[in-house]
C-alpha cells in the first residue's frame, strides 16, 4: 500500500528512488502501512464503504512515510539511488546510567541494577532527536537517581514489532540478565488486524516467561490510536475502539501474569489530541516531548520494578 513519490525530498533535496524509498520504509512506517489490513474485518461497526477507509489508509500512509522521508532529508541521511535504512535514525543510548545523573558508561560498578527494553517503535524511540530525548535513557536516568544506585539500559526493540514477533527480543534481553524489562506493544497489532484477544494471550506468555526468571516486568499498553490526526475518520475512530479495547485486554492479562501495567491510552494519549508537538513530524510516533510524558506515567512502576 505505500505510496512513495519519486522526486527530490523538499527539505534537503536529496533524492530517494521510488523502490529505494518503499523497501527502505518498510521498517520505520510500517504500522502505517498496516492501515489496509484493519479496515476488512471492521467495515459494518460503522457502516462505511470499503472504498472510503482504504482511500482514508492509503492517504494516511503516504502522508506519514513522506513526512518521514522529508525528515531525513533534513539530516542529511538520504543518498540517492539506495534504498534508506531507517534505522540510522534511531538514536542508542544503552550503557550504565549513575545516580548523579552522569553517563552512559560502559562500565558496570557493583550493584548496578539491568533495565531491559523491548517491543516496538516507541521502545527504541522512534522520532527521537537526542539520545537524552530516549525513553529507555530516560527512565534508566529517573531510575537510578531514585534508587540511588546505577543503572544499565538494554535496549533490543524493533520498530513495526507486533507481540507475536516479541519472542526473538525477548531471549536477547534475558542474555543481558535484566532485572526488570520494559515492554511497549500494541499499536502494530491493531494495525495489523490481529484480534485484542489473541494479542493478549500472547503478551500474557511473554510476562510469565519473563516473571518466571524473576525478572520483573512493566508493560506500557497500546496507546490511544485515535489521536493519531492523519488518520481520517472514520478509520480513526475504528482503530481507536480497536486500541482502546487491546490495551483493557492486555491491562488485565499482565496483572494476572505477575507484572505491572501502565495504561497509555488512559494515562497518556489524552494529552496528544490538539497538540502537535507531542508528536514526531510525522504525527503517527512520539516527539521527544510526547516520550517524556510517557515515560513519566512510565517511572514509577520501573522503579518499582528494580527494586
């Protein structure tokens, strides 16, 4: 469904082949190119035709992966001819945080806690411009200075990641011996037309696996997608009942495995509707702002966690 145009990026005028621009989109833009697929299986909850709510996905994709394009022109990223790897534009911040504020480091002094991090876009911070701006770095840096003690970030997530493609992650960051995991999903399955139902019975395996090691276990459930503006109505408000009722699923389903939840679309979401520098310039993922709203609702169960 994506529908790149092959010309010279307005912003930094370097210029991206048509196949280049959709296999390099692939990774970044992928839970708007999932747009089509919601739209089969919820076409009767509003009574819309089929042809409006595939033209509504089509357009939302497009807006999103050019915006998305238009920002690594900025940075100098796009070479022309060759496919783009989005994942130049996620930042690392991993290593060992101390509780004065400094690093990271690479150096793991005695009775350094592990906070791990997997799951989607929003685990690596997609849209992020500094590494500060990280979730991951963000809540390793609250952690810390809380616990009094350092603190080392993991970060294996991937962006597009739906909960059944969590399991890889997951045994990359057990290797790590964490003592508490991060974990971001939701998004990507409702975009991808997985039922709230199953996504929740596999987020619930995944909780026990990790609770079962002893690791402890923060899950940030499925935002609101109905704040997302690109996406038109009335494909808006279906995705955003369809998120909405994921993350109630995967609330009550992470309490009943041992770990602890943190409802976005309730907690967070509120505040993106009306404010667009919340949002990344795509307005689908985060800005740096957004994320620090997130990881504030986020904080208090990590620290929690690693205690």
């Amino acid at each position: 469904m994506t529908t790149m145009v092959d010309k010279k990026a307005r912003a930094g005028g370097a210029g991206v082949s048509r196949r280049a621009a959709r296999r390099g989109a692939r990774l970044a833009t992928r839970p708007a190119i999932g747009f089509g697929a919601v739209t089969a299986g919820l076409v009767g909850a509003v009574g819309a035709s089929m042809l409006t709510l595939v033209h509504q996905a089509r357009e939302a994709s497009s807006t999103i992966e050019t915006a998305a394009l238009g920002a690594a022109a900025v940075r100098g990223l796009l070479v022309d001819g060759q496919p783009f790897d989005w994942q130049s534009l996620v930042l690392n911040g991993d290593g060992v945080y101390l509780p004065d504020g400094s690093g990271p480091q690479t150096t793991a002094p005695a009775g350094t806690r592990v906070l791990g991090v997997v799951g989607d876009s929003l685990s690596i911070g997609f849209g992020c411009i500094t590494v500060d701006e990280l979730p991951g770095v963000r809540m390793a840096r609250g952690a810390a200075a809380s616990l009094h003690r350092p603190v080392r970030l993991v970060t294996v997530g991937i962006a597009g990641s739906t909960t059944a493609e969590l399991t890889g992650q997951v045994k990359r960051v057990l290797a790590e011996m964490p003592d508490a995991v991060v974990v971001t999903v939701g998004a990507n399955d409702v975009l991808h037309r997985c039922t709230p139902r199953h996504a929740a019975r596999e987020l619930r395996t995944i909780v026990e696996e990790l609770r079962a090691r002893g690791v402890g276990v923060v899950v940030a459930t499925c935002p609101d997608l109905g704040v997302v503006l690109p996406i038109g109505q009335p494909l808006r408000r279906i995705v955003g009942a369809w998120s909405r009722d994921l993350a109630k699923k995967q609330e009550r389903v992470v309490t009943a495995a041992g770990g602890a939840p943190v409802a976005l679309a309730r907690l967070v979401s509120p505040a993106f509707y009306g404010h667009p520098d919340l949002f990344y310039v795509d307005h689908f993922h985060p800005s740096g702002q957004g994320y620090a709203k997130a990881t504030a609702a986020i904080l208090p169960a990590v620290i929690d966690a690693l205690r």
